[in-house]
C-alpha cells in the first residue's frame, strides 16, 4: 500500500486536531510515499497532531517513508515513526518496531540519505515537554543506518530518555 503526501502525512491520518487515535497498527508493507521537495510532518501513524485533547495511544507501526525521486531532502523535516509533528496533545503507549527513513531514484536504486531535519523514531519534530510517555522503538534506521534517538535531534530540547530502546 502507499500513501503519498506533500503535508500532514500518516498511515492512519494526515492530521489528528483534538482527537483519539487508539489501537491502530501500520504494517511493514506500507509505504508513506513523501512525494515533493519542501515537504513536512510525515508519520507512521499521523503526519501532525494537535489540539490540547489530541491524543495518540496503544499504537504500532513498521512502515516506511521514502523519499523518492527528490533532490533537495534537506529541506524536509518533521518524519516520525509514529508522529512527523507533535504540536499539541500526546502520544503513548505507542511502538516503532523496524520503521525506516529511505531515499529512492525514480527507477528505485537506493541513494544516500542526509540532512533532513527532526527525524525520529517516535516523534519526529516534539513541541511537547510533556506530551510523551511510554513509547518505545526498536530498529529504526535513517538511510540504512540504526538510529538511537526517539526524538528528532533538533526537537525543541525536550529529552525522550524513558521512550528509547526498550523493546527486546
């Protein structure tokens, strides 16, 4: 399956704006196909979420984002294994298992992947210091490479300590 986006993209939803998504899982033969340069917020499970009551729960995702056929990746942000962009609300209990960040030519030849901003394995860009709690991720690699961060490196400072690496 694939979806393809140019914002507020997600295996369930685009955009979650004050409400519940619970109990919904995204399967490793999906593909969340981030299409354009420019592009934001895109996520396993929601692109964006947002709203004070926007809540994210007992969710699961091994879906991929891929870039496909784009020159300028660095001008995309926000890329989540379960949320691109958490505004507002919350996300927990939620898990990443296997998801994975990849780059394609249009003929499908795997390319190096660098530079795309706030990407991580439970949130990508996290404007909540407390909107996260009991995520974990397993597996999650940007461009081939393992990464160990459940946040996005340039997340607005807020620590993801108790949401890494606990799923054995």
């Amino acid at each position: 399956t694939r979806i393809t986006g140019y914002l507020y993209a997600g295996g369930i939803v685009g955009t979650n704006n004050g409400g519940t998504i619970q109990n919904c899982h995204v399967l490793d033969n999906v593909d969340i196909h981030i299409a354009f340069n420019y592009s934001h917020y895109y996520g396993c499970i929601a692109g964006r979420n947002m709203g004070s009551t926007g809540n994210i729960t007992n969710c699961s995702s091994s879906a991929t984002l891929s870039f496909r056929g784009i020159v300028n990746v660095s001008s995309s942000s926000g890329l989540g294994g379960v949320v691109g962009y958490l505004k507002e609300g919350t996300v927990s209990n939620c898990l990443s298992l296997n998801a994975r960040v990849i780059r394609k030519d249009i003929d499908g030849t795997l390319r190096e992947l660098s530079g795309v901003k706030h990407c991580g394995a439970v949130v990508g860009q996290n404007d909540r210091s407390n909107g996260l709690s009991n995520n974990y991720y397993r597996n999650f690699t940007v461009g081939g490479n393992e990464a160990t961060y459940g946040s996005g490196g340039e997340s607005s400072g807020y620590d993801v300590t108790s949401n890494r690496g606990a799923v054995r």
